[in-house]
C-alpha cells in the first residue's frame, strides 16, 4: 500500500512540474495511464504482412492478415481475424478473447475451413498476449508492465529524444544471476505529450537488436478532448538461423545479424475506429465451450434441431393409430391409381397399393411386438 501511495505521490508532483522531472519507472507508467484514462474503450479494424527483408528467403513463410479488435480499460478484449500463409497454402480463422475480470484467455482456431477448429481456456500470458492479438503489438503497455513484474529486472528513466521530439527513454535490463552483470533487456521511447504512447521499442539479445518497432501516432476525440492512438507499426526482426552444437541438433542460440531478416507491418483502418462505445460483456464471452465444434455447419445444425427432442417409443395405442393412417392413407393412394387413365393390364394399378398396405401392416406389427 506504501509503495502504491509513493507512486501516485509522484504522479501527482510530475503533473505539476509538466512531466519533466519522471524518474521512476513506476510513476512513469502511472503517468502513460493517467494521460490515456480519457479512453475506456476502443474498437479498430487492422491489416498486417510479414515478410522476408531483401533478399532473405526460407525460415517462416510470408503472411498476410485482418480483422478488428476490442480493448476495454477493464482488462478484456477480443481480436477476431484470418490470417493467411502463403507458402504453406494455410488458412486460418482465429478468435482470442482475454477476459481479465475473470483471469481467462480464450483461443478458437480453425484452419483451412476445417469443420472442427481447435479451442482453449488457459489463464492469459501478458507477453504473448499482444503477439496472439496481431492489434495488441500497436500498444505494449501491457507487456511492458508486465516485464516489470519478473524478479530479474530493473528499470529506469532517462531523457532522450526521437524524431526531432522531447521523449522519455524507460531501460528495463535483466541480470541471469545475482553476482551477473546487467544488460539491456529492452528500451521504450514514450512521448509524453502524446498521450504518453510508446513511439518506438527495441528488445536485445546480449548487447545487440534483436528487434526493433516503430510506432505512427495519429489523434482522435475522446471525451471533451482528444487523444493520441497507436495506428501503425513496423517491426524489423534480425534473429537469422539457429546455433546448434557441432554435430548435434541442440540450439545452443540464434544468429543476430545487421540487417533485419524479416519485416513485419501492421496498421489501423484509421477510418474504422471507434472509442467509448462501451461494448456489451457478451462480446467477451465465448459462444461455446472449449472442445464443442464450432463451424458454419454445427451453428446451422444447432439453429434448426436445437429445440427439437427424438420422440420416445409409442406406446400400444399410438402404434395402432399410426397402423390405421397408414392403411388409410395407402387406400386413398389406391384410389388415386384407380382413377387415373392407364394403357397397361388391368391389374398394374392395384400393386403399388398393395405394397403400400402390405409395408404399412408389416411396420405396425414390428411396432406392436417390441412394445409387447
């Protein structure tokens, strides 16, 4: 509790003084709260490639990607998109939803049209969430108060600047051991008078990039005012090929090189977002639950036999009621037969009459033994 008055104390005094003397890790992500608290919730449409850079080939295929995406302040969202792999020929329809409130993360896969998709509830991992989202990577918030969460690492804050603009620079490094040096795990430059948004990340690997982000910034009413929105990234990847130990096929680590390996852009349909409109909790909540197949088929299937119950056996009476409209209605079929013109022998139209009351007498028999 003292820890947490501490940060607000801070918050308070780094408001007055205009942001400029942020210091502490923790009052700078109370700071980047405090600034977007205008947005209880927001929804966007997204768009995403991967690709090899240059002239790199093999390794993960190319991708493509859309969809839309929820957030809420309250901790939940859902991302529903297809994702498509050109290399593989693979198609795949994904719904995530994270309810926070509730400690659930819900995930429904279906590939390549496939009747029965894959699903799954499991308690929400905050770093890969973004990742799983495709739209979570426009804003690592999250991630990053999460990393600051693990035993192993420290943060602080320095001045810096990005793109000609005054920025704050949060420095989150790591140690393996107690008694072992500290490298840089990860580096954030946040705009402050912008809604406190993160403009740019890079995560290392010993002391090089392993990737790098880049974030667009584009602003929206919200409120009485407006806000600064996250509306496009571009990630550059420099992890190569896998290090494995002479002879053997153990990873011992992963190649960092210069130039990146792979380019990964996603970006928000400007046009397509939308903040406080408060979507219902349904919207988080999962239609069906995990292992039911859940498909074009199964929904059409649950829409016209859902209410519907297998009638139980008939009982003595029952059977010898359907006995008689059967018998009826093979007579008036006879009829039928009988007063419609024929060129054929005389006896032709009164077989399908007797079949039909022969089966009808045969069908009510078996039904009255297995009653009996």
């Amino acid at each position: 509790m003292l820890s947490l008055a501490l940060v607000f104390a801070a918050l308070s005094s780094t408001l007055d003084d205009g942001f400029k003397d942020v210091r502490d890790p923790k009052a700078l992500i109370a700071v980047m709260e405090a600034m977007r608290a205008a947005v209880g919730d927001y929804r966007c449409e997204f768009e995403g490639t991967e690709e090899p850079a240059g002239t790199e080939r093999g390794g993960r295929p190319s991708r493509s990607y859309g969809g839309t995406y929820i957030w809420t302040a309250a901790g939940n969202l859902r991302s529903d998109f297809f994702e498509q792999r050109a290399a593989e020929g693979r198609a795949v329809w994904e719904t995530v939803i994270l309810r926070g409130s509730q400690g659930e993360f819900t995930r429904i896969v279906r590939d390549n049209d496939e009747t029965v998709p894959r699903s799954s509830v499991e308690k929400p991992n905050v770093l890969g969430v973004d990742m799983q989202t495709r739209c979570g990577l426009l804003d690592p918030l999250d991630r990053i108060k999460a990393t600051m969460t693990l035993p192993s690492i420290e943060g602080q804050v320095d001045d810096a600047s990005w793109g000609g603009r005054p920025v704050k620079l949060l420095v989150l490094t790591t140690a393996r051991s107690p008694d072992a040096p500290r490298v840089v795990a990860e580096r954030f430059w946040i705009d402050l008078d912008r809604s406190g948004r993160v403009v740019r990340s890079e995560r290392y690997l010993g002391d090089k990039v392993a990737a790098s982000w880049d974030f667009e910034l584009q602003e929206f009413p919200a409120g009485d005012g407006r806000v600064w929105m996250p509306v496009a990234a571009t990630e550059s990847n420099h992890v190569g090929d896998v290090i494995r130990e002479e002879g053997s096929s153990r990873p011992v680590g992963v190649e960092l090189t210069d130039e990146p390996k792979r380019i990964h852009k996603l970006h928000v349909l400007a046009s397509t977002m939308e903040i406080n409109k408060r979507p219902p909790a349904s919207t988080f909540t999962p239609q069906y639950k995990p292992g039911t197949p859940i498909s074009d088929v199964t929904r059409g299937l649950k829409e016209i036999y859902g209410v519907r119950k297998i009638a139980d056996k008939p009982s003595k009476a029952e059977a010898e009621a359907m006995l008689a409209d059967q018998i009826a209605q093979a007579e008036r079929q006879g009829q039928e037969l009988i007063a419609a013109p024929t060129t054929s022998s005389w006896g032709w139209p009164w077989l399908p009459m007797a079949f039909a009351v022969a089966s009808a007498v045969l069908a009510a028999i078996l039904v009255i033994q297995r009653r009996a």
